[in-house]
C-alpha cells in the first residue's frame, strides 16, 4: 500500500506508551503503535515477549500501567472488557461448553439487547458463513478442533466488533489446518472489512497473513513494518534471527563510501554492502546475508564473491542446504531450490567454490 | 490384573499390594453387609439366624417405638435439608470469592476460617457450641442443632465447590465479558452452570454430613428433642435391637444412594 | 504464551475481585459466630468456677486446670502432687490414636497404591469403593463392628464354625476393639491423599532406578517412598488428629478401661454430675495439641513448598 492511503486511513487502535508491570517485573516497557482501520495486524514474537499482554490490555483483561488506549479516537483503557467493542477469538476457544453452537454464536447479540430470537437469526447466518449450520444444534465438545475454530470465529464476529482480536486461534491446529484456516481468515478480514489484530509466535503465519508486522521481544518493539521489509531488511539482530533463517556473522566495517560500507569478515575477506545510519567506520556490528540469496560457482561470478569449500549437503525437501567454510573464515550457510539445480549448481563435499551474491543482499544491523 | 500373563516385570506391581487392597475393602464392608442381612433376621435374638423376614422392617414403622423413630427421622431430614442448603448457598458464594476474588490479604484467614470446623476436632466443637448457645441463653432444640449443622457443613460443601470452580478456566467468563456481559451475567449464564455438578456434590455432602451428625447434635439437641443417630445411640446403650439394625440398614441405604449419585454427578464433566 | 501465564495471577482470577466482601461475608458471619466465638466462649468458660448442677458461676478460677494436672488430696489442702489419671487418659488416647494409625497405614498405603496403578478409567471407581462407607453413619459403622466382634457375633461363629477355634476371642472391650473402630472410622483420609500422591507420581523414576540395577523393594524405599512422602504424612494426620479426639469408637467398642479423651469431655456435660470448666479445659488441651500438630505439619508443608521452588 502506498503511503499516501496510510495517511487518510483512520486509525483503529492507538496504543501510546502503554507501559505493564506486575510488581517489579516489567511485561511492557513503553510501547506505542498505531493499528489502521481494515488492517490485518499481527503482533509477532517468542513466548514471554509481551505480545499476548498487550492483546489483552486491548481487550481489557489486563489494567494499563501507565500510558493509554484509543479506539478511534476514543480512551478505552478504563472500561471493563464488557464495554469495549471490540471482540476476541481465544487461544483455547473459550467456547461455552454448557450451550449450543448456536447460543455460543448468538450469545453477544443477546448480551448488546438483542431478543433470543434476533439473536439466534444472525447466528445463524453467522454460521452459514463460517460453514457450519448444520451443526448449530450440538455442543461444542461434539465438533472438531478445526470446527471449534471456526465456531469461535463466528461467535467474536457476530456482534460486528470494531476490531476483532485473535490470540493465537491456530496454535492448536495441526500443519494443513493451519495453512487453510489462514487463507480463511485473511479472505474473511478482506470480506468483513473489520480490523484484525492477530497474535502469533509463527514467523511463518505472521508472514503469510498480514499488512504488517509488529515484532516484539522483551517487552519492547523490535520492529514495525510490512512483511517484505521486515524479512528483506531487518533493523535488529533480533528481527533478522527470529524471522527466517540466515547467516548472522560479526564484521567490522573498514570505511563507508558513497552510501556503499565495506565490511571485513575475518580471514582476510571483504563484503561490500549499503550503508546503514548509525553505523559508522570502525563499528564491530553483526550482518545479516539470507541464505537463499547465495548461489555458488567455480569461478567467481558478477557482484560480490567469497571463497571456500564445501562442508556438508543436507537435503531438506524443496531445498539443499550447503555449508560452506570460507578460507580461515566463518561458515556460511547457502541455499538452493530443488527446483532450481538446472542453474545452480550443487558441489561435492570437500570441493573448493565461491559463493556469490548481489550487492544488497547482506545488510548490516543495529546492535 | 493381567499382569501375569503380559510382563514378566512390571516396575509398577508389588506382590501382596492386591491381597492388600482386597482385605482393606473386606474389613470396610463385612460389618455392614453383617448388619444388612442380620436385618432381615426372623429371629427376636440378634444372636441365632431364623430364616428371612422383613419383620423388623414392619416393627421400625408400626412397632412399640414407631412414633419416637418416625419423629427422629422427621426432625433429621428437615435438619439436613435445611442445613445443607444454607451451608451450599454460603460455601458457594465463598467459592466464588476465594478462587475468583484474586488475590487478597483475608484469604488465608478465610480460607482458615472455612476450614477451622475440620481441623477442630468435632468433640471440641461441639462443646464449644453447647457453652455459646449456654452462654448467651439460646434454648437448646431443633434450631440449635440447626445451626450448629449449618456452621459444620460448610467446608464440607466448599471443598467440592471450589475444587470444581478451580477446574473452569476463566476463559469462559472473559469470553462471556468480552461478549458485552456485565459481571452478573458472566456468573449466573457461564460460571454458575458449570459450577452445578460441584455444587451438587457439595449440597449432598453437606447433607450427608448433618444426617450422620451424632456428637455435636448430642451435645445441643436439649432434652426431648432427638434425630435419627441420637435415637440410635440412646436404644445401642440398652442392648443392640433387631429393629435398630433395620433402621441401620435403611440409613445406611440413604447415605449409599446419595454418595452414588454425587458420584456421578461429579463424573459428568459438563466442561467436555 | 498461554494466557494464564500471560496474566500472571492478577487478571486469571480477578473477575470477582470487586464483590469479594459481599460474597464471603455470609461465611464470615456464619464461622465467626457458630465457630470462632464458641471456641473462644470456652476458652473462657475454662478459667470460670463450676457450678454443681452443670453450668458455670462467672467467677475466675484456674481449678479446671489445677484439676487436671495435680491432686491437692481429697480436701484440697495436702501439697500439690502430679495427678496422673487425666494425663493418662490422654496418654492412652495418643497411643490408641497412633496404633491406629499405623494400622491404616500399614493396610491404606498398598491399597492407595494399588488403586493408583489401575487403569485411569477404573481409578475413580476404586476410590468410590474405599470412600463408600466413610460416608455411612459413623455411629452405624461403629455398632455394625461391635455386632460383628462380638463374643457370640457372627465373626466369631464363624471361627468356631470352621473349627479354628473352640472359645470365643473378646476382642471387644480390649485396646485392640478401638484401634480397630478408629482404622474403620477414619482409613479413607489415609488412602486418599497417599493415592494422590501416587498418581502423581512419575514412574519412569522407577523404571530409571530398575535399569540402575536397584531391586523393586529398593526402588520402592529409595525412589517412591521419597517422593509420595508428603501424601504418607497427610494421611497419618488426617487418621490421628480425629482419632484422639473421637468418642464413638471408645465409647461402643472399648468399654469403661478404654476410656479417651472424648469420653472423659462427654461426661463433664451429661446431666447434673458433670463439670464444665473442667470438660472445657479439657477440650483446650485437646484443641490446642491439634492445633500445635498441624502448625509443625503446616510449617514442613511451607518448607518442602520452598525447597521445590
């Protein structure tokens, strides 16, 4: 999207300087981020980082410390969550074990004033989008892990949240499922037109589903962005370790020169990459270089090219993976598609090479 | 049990653990299954058995002591009835309290409080409650033994409860909350039927609890006033009697059916 | 991160934080009244002067106690000697308390453990079988014993029947009739916390200490018994504290030589001979020894909790 879009869009959700403690621990150290109106937003990261407590907070199962929430426009950070509308699909469902399907999806309706039988109407129009009417009459127990997903989802729906709120919904589905509920769930964003705030400690959903991206550790905000710029071009050495794989390696930078930084790497080899502010000659930083961004040649081929020998193939189904060490260097690891062993070419271990790569693709990263 | 013929070793079995366990469950039930058949004695001596007769059974309802029986029984039921509803509805109100209150600086006080009835030996008890009741000059009678009951079947219908309410996630009733339900109604739609099977359980504990009750309804019933176990024991002093093993044996059917079905009612897990 | 660790004990359990004080408050009320002020009336009931025809003159007096623990001679005015009768009563109350104890043990641990190796759906089912005839009428369970024990009672028929014996064993009225009243009255607070220890106890422990060559008996002392500790002790304080303090067991089953606490208390309060002050000091040596056993217990409770983390 463009930025001028961004500009005129609303924005959904504020949260500025929230800060959390639970006595001397600090679960959030002064976060702010906008979330836009029709966004599918994630908040990604390992467990304990602060991303469900901020979710939370949202929603309002946890007080705010200090700083505030807005919900267009609007503080809400002092209403209970029965006064906020804005719903949630639970980790573990939360779906009413004691009721139908169809109560549990009529059940917010009814609790907003609406009579049982209007409720029940929209529940189940609720439950045709989400495929399941003929299950409306059974208890939650009597359906599928993949069909209780979908039932929650309906349920957080049906009251028209202005914001829905998904604290790891597809954590407990097994591989497939998974993969076809986040189609599901970004084709329902799009349809429904409600802003999404979505948790998850998957890179890999986080990636595949949303319009952008917190990234968060220890309580703090590593990085906010689109999933390309997260991926391509990680701030930190957090951001760029815990999204994808890659090959992190400590340089020195020797001199920065018309936005171009060369980079020493140890034993005597020599990268050249784009500058980065806040990093200037002589820094020891850390470098980031994807491993699918390396091919490897006998003769060195356009760009940059370092020299080594191969280590050790591992076969991992759509890719190779290659070691290789550089002369009295660091180890790199390169990565090549199946589907690409035409072009690139795969060698023996013990076989001396060089791997390549386009200027750009190693970057240099902050701390 | 058919290890025998499945492992040669099984870490977990240690021979004589069975046998064990099997006299453990024969000394628990033989004395009542004794009584039980001893109750349909013909004989009028508890000694020699005379074949089958449900006699003693007739001479518990019409027999010389009917009415004095018919009244204890009166007085035990409409006690235990009443005891346990008030000792449920409490013990469920703490409950709530206790495990969804968070954390605060009475709860290890209340929790003691709930539970200062089991830990006090029962005799101490119901001592204890005779001098009160002396003390400040409450005549004692059926609503003595009635509070009394009350006060002591409290932990005994709490434990359940809150064991139950410690079981259901929270989840359901932020669920509900974050459904646009006020506080009330996260408790009386979500928490409250889910608590149901714990809270039966607690209401026929209690009242098991207050049907048995011999030592502290001794000490407070007051004179002419008597429930089904101070009959008993009065009558035992004079001799085992026929007619006191039928009664036994009914009583003993009561307290039976009703653990039964609190014992599935806690099985039927309504969470699942 | 799951949600409860998430909310760290604040929002998990808070939803009805602002009502708490109403919703305890009947329970309050209900104990302070009915439990906390009685105990306390007694407490003060025991430093009173007995009136002959039962009940109390509000006057200060430590003769309860002066009772219980010396003889001043048949008119009072010989020098204090220890009376021992009232400290043997609850002598032989501990001991008849600590017999059974050990007898519940002795047969509850291989039951608890036993049933804790079943099959988890048949596990519940044994429970219920053991904790069935704790919630018969004590009083019932207690004559049922005596009917059976009897001289003439159908256990001994049966012995005389199968020809094992030629007299009738008494076994009521001696020491061993009440132990075996307060095993029968009280076994299941015994098998229940030692079988939730069991169950929760990790078997791959053992398998770990078999394929390091220790026997099954060892694995047993040195693993097991280690680890379910903490149920055993339970147990054994569920089973001893009540049994002290009983009344029914002694009183059917042990005859006027056993006489226990419980029935040295009962006769301060029946009718016109009794003696209150003396019944309610009697019953605060009582509770307070009950109380002291569960504080130690309390403590260790608090100290194992620590060790673990």
């Amino acid at each position: 999207m463009s930025t001028d879009q961004e500009i005129t869009r609303e924005i959904a959700i504020d949260v500025r300087n929230a800060v959390k403690r639970y006595g001397d621990f600090t679960a959030l150290k002064q976060i702010s981020l906008s979330i836009m109106d029709n966004e599918f937003f994630t908040l990604l990261g390992p467990s304990g980082c602060g991303k469900t407590t901020l979710l939370r907070m949202i929603a309002g199962f946890e007080d705010v410390t200090e700083g505030g929430i807005y919900l267009y426009g609007d503080e809400i950070e002092n209403l209970p969550p029965h006064q906020r509308p804005v719903n949630t699909v639970f980790q573990n469902y939360a779906l009413f074990p004691h009721m139908t399907i169809l109560d549990n999806v009529g059940f917010g309706l009814e609790m907003r004033g609406s009579s049982k039988a209007d409720a029940r109407k929209r529940a189940g129009e609720m439950l045709e989008l989400v495929q399941l009417s003929q299950f409306a009459a059974r208890k939650p127990s009597q359906l599928s892990g993949g069909q209780q997903q979908r039932v929650a989802l309906a349920r957080a729906l049906a009251p028209q949240p202005k914001v829905l709120l998904l604290d790891e919904p597809l954590s407990a589905l097994d591989l497939k499922l998974r993969k076809a509920m986040q189609l599901e769930l970004k084709h329902l964003q799009r349809e429904t037109g409600i802003t999404f705030i979505f948790v998850t400690h998957d890179q890999e959903e986080a990636l595949t589903m949303s319009d952008r991206i917190a990234v968060m550790s220890a309580g703090e905000l590593q990085q906010l962005g689109a999933p390309t710029d997260i991926y391509e071009r990680p701030h930190n050495m957090f951001v760029a370790d815990f999204i994808g794989e890659t090959n992190l390696l400590e340089v020195s930078v020797d001199k920065i020169e018309a936005g171009r930084a060369i980079c020493h790497l140890g034993g005597g080899h020599e990268l050249t990459c784009n500058e980065v502010a806040g990093i200037g000659t002589g820094a020891q930083v850390h470098m980031s270089i994807r491993p699918e961004r390396l091919f490897m040649s006998e003769q060195p081929a356009k760009g940059e090219s370092l020299h080594g020998r191969v280590k050790e193939n591992i076969f991992v189904g759509t890719d190779i993976s290659t070691i290789v060490a550089l002369d009295e260097g660091p180890d790199f690891i390169v990565r090549t598609s199946n589907s690409d062993r035409g072009n690139k070419r795969i060698f023996e271990p013990g076989t001396e090479m060089y791997i390549n790569m386009e200027l750009g693709a190693a970057r240099l990263l902050v701390d | 049990m058919a290890t025998a013929k499945t492992a040669k070793f099984d870490i977990k079995s240690y021979r004589g653990f069975k046998a064990m366990t099997l006299i453990c469950l024969f000394v628990l039930y033989a004395p009542l299954v004794v009584v039980t058949i001893y109750s349909f004695n013909a004989s009028n001596s508890i000694t020699t058995w005379e074949g089958f007769s449900l006699h003693w059974y007739a001479d518990v309802f019409i027999g010389p002591d009917s009415d004095k029986f018919k009244a204890a029984a009166f007085n035990s039921f409409v006690i235990a009835i009443t005891a346990a509803t008030l000792a449920t509805s409490i013990a469920t109100l703490a409950a709530t309290a206790m495990v969804r209150g968070g954390k605060f600086r009475l709860r290890t006080v209340s929790f003691g409080l709930i539970s200062l009835p089991l830990m006090v030996p029962e005799i101490v008890t119901a001592v204890a409650t005779l001098i009160f009741f002396n003390a400040i000059g409450f005549d004692r009678g059926i609503l003595t033994i009635l509070l009394a009951h009350t006060a002591f079947c409290i932990p005994f219908a709490y434990l359940p409860i809150s064991a139950r309410m410690q079981g259901i996630e929270d989840s359901y009733e932020q669920a509900a909350m974050d459904l646009y339900a006020n506080r009330r109604q996260a408790f009386t739609r979500i928490l409250l039927p889910l608590m149901m099977p714990g809270i039966i359980s607690g209401f026929i504990l209690a009242f098991i609890v207050s049907l048995d009750d011999f030592i502290i309804t001794n000490f407070v019933k007051g004179a002419g006033v008597e429930t089904l176990p101070t009959a008993i024991f009065g009558s035992v002093k004079q001799g085992i009697k026929p007619n006191i093993m039928a009664i036994s044996t009914m009583l003993l059917g009561v307290s039976v059916l009703m653990v039964t079905i609190s014992y599935f009612v806690s099985k039927s897990d309504n969470t699942k | 991160m799951a949600a409860g660790a998430a909310s760290g004990g604040s929002a998990v359990t808070d939803t009805y934080k602002e009502s708490r004080t109403w919703l305890l408050m009947p329970a309050w009320l209900t104990l302070s009244i009915l439990v906390l002020a009685p105990v306390t009336m007694m407490l003060v009931y025991s430093f009173l002067t007995k009136e002959f025809r039962g009940g109390v003159i509000w006057e200060f007096s430590l003769a309860a106690y002066d009772q219980f623990f010396f003889d001043r001679g048949l008119f009072g005015d010989e020098a204090p000697k220890v009376e021992w009768t009232y400290i043997l009563i609850f002598w032989r109350s501990i001991w008849q308390a600590g017999a059974a104890t050990i007898l519940s043990l002795v047969i509850g641990f291989p039951t608890a453990y036993f049933i804790a190796t079943r099959p988890e759906q048949s596990r519940p089912l044994w429970v219920f079988l053991i904790t069935i005839p704790y919630w018969v009428n004590l009083l019932i369970r207690t004559v049922s014993m005596k009917f059976l024990l009897r001289d003439q009672g159908p256990f001994n028929d049966l012995l005389i029947n199968i020809g094992l014996i030629d007299t009738p064993i008494h076994i009521i009225n001696t020491n061993f009739a009440v132990q075996l009243g307060l095993f029968y009255s009280y076994l299941p607070f015994m098998v229940l916390p030692i079988y939730a220890a069991v169950e929760r106890y990790n078997f791959t422990l053992s398998e770990a200490a078999a394929d390091l060559y220790a026997s099954k008996w060892v694995t047993l002392r040195r693993i097991l018994l280690p680890a379910v500790k903490p149920g055993v002790i339970a147990g054994c304080i569920l089973v001893f504290v009540p049994s002290m303090g009983s009344f029914l067991a002694p009183d059917l089953l042990g005859g006027a030589k056993n006489f226990m606490i419980g029935s040295l208390i009962e006769e301060q309060f029946k009718g016109n001979a009794g003696n209150w002050p003396f019944g309610a000091a009697a019953s605060m040596i009582l509770m307070t020894m009950v109380l002291i056993i569960l504080l130690i217990y309390a403590r260790q409770q608090a100290r194992a909790d620590k060790v673990e983390g």
